[in-house]
C-alpha cells in the first residue's frame, strides 16, 4: 500500500485539523483532534491558527500515526486521537 500525504489541510467543525492523504491513488482524509493537539503537541488556542501551528510543529508524527492506521485499516479515512498518540 503506498501512502502520501499532500500537504493540504484545514480546520474542521468539532476543533479539528483535517488533512490529506493519498492511499494507492485514492485521496483519503484524515483528521486530529484538538484534545490530541493540546495534549501531544503544545496547543494551547482553539483559533483556526493556533490549531494549524500545533498542527504543523508536530507534522511528522501526526502524520506517521495516520500511516499506521491507514495501513492497518485498509485506507479508509483516520480520525486521530489522544490515544493514537501514547
């Protein structure tokens, strides 16, 4: 399964940053909490800038654990969690 992920992303209804992830082709969206950003990443707003800053400082592994679930879940949409981070 190859994974990729775009770069776009955005904030959504319910404080979350949605992002874009391209699984065989096919473009799957992901998102994470702000409760996960808060409490993994150093967020500490709930403005559209404070979340994509959070967002952008912890990237890497954001991305990484939305890999392991898309691998695990056959490439359907991810919903990041506190818990998918511990």
């Amino acid at each position: 399964m190859t994974i990729e992920f775009s770069g776009r992303r955005h904030v959504v209804a319910a404080a979350r940053v949605a992002f874009e992830a391209s699984v065989d082709g096919r473009e799957v969206w992901c998102s994470v909490s702000m409760d996960a950003l808060n409490d993994h990443f150093g967020n500490e707003g709930t403005s559209s800038h404070a979340l994509l800053s959070a967002f952008e400082g912890g990237r890497l592994r954001i991305e990484e654990a939305a890999r392991r679930t898309l691998s695990k879940n056959g490439g359907q949409s991810v919903e990041l969690e506190t818990n998918d981070f511990k």
